[in-house]
C-alpha cells in the first residue's frame, strides 16, 4: 500500500512473516501523515546545524512485523518506529540536505 504524503515522499508499509494466526491479525492503518523541514543550529552537544526533511507516519499494527518504507523517485529507505509514551506508533524517516545558497 502507497499513501502520498508531499513534495513526492510516500510511505509504504509492508508486513513480513506473520507472527500470529489470521484471526488474531489486525487490519492495517496509516494516518496522521507529517513531512516538515528542520534546521537545527548549533546545540550544548557541540553538534553542528543540521537540516533535514522529516516525515512522519503513524502506522497500526506497529513494531515488529510491520516494516515502513519511505519512496522517492523509485528509491526506498526504512523508516524508523519511534515509540513514545504520547504516540507508540510513530514512524520517522529523516533526511539531510544542503540548503542552497550554503
């Protein structure tokens, strides 16, 4: 399943081998669909600025087996589940890139 999220990022979930039987097995959901771009500058840690695109994702069933992908002109990365206590089933995917004109 391929769900548009914007500037041509989609995310794609794919379920491995089941880990259940069938009629304990959950329908799939993705909603609250995110993509921001982030410029972080320098931080206590001594890490340099950094700017990234980010899309986020909540998918049900989360953690393992599902396995959530982000797709950009035919190219797949994972995105990673990032449970917290407000949203356990958040997927992030980040990627860096160069603002022009640095």
């Amino acid at each position: 399943m391929f769900l548009a999220v914007s500037a041509g990022l989609v995310v794609a979930l794919a379920l491995g081998p089941p880990l259940v039987t069938a009629p304990l097995a959950q329908q799939l959901r993705i909603t609250e669909l995110g993509h921001f771009t982030e410029n972080r500058g320098w931080n206590e840690a001594r890490l340099a600025p950094t700017y990234q695109t980010v899309v986020t994702a909540t998918v049900i069933p989360s953690g393992t087996p599902t396995l959530v992908l982000a797709e950009q002109g035919g190219v797949r990365q994972s995105v990673w589940h990032l449970p917290m206590s407000v949203a356990p089933h958040v997927y992030v995917y980040l990627r860096h890139f160069q603002p022009q004109g640095r």
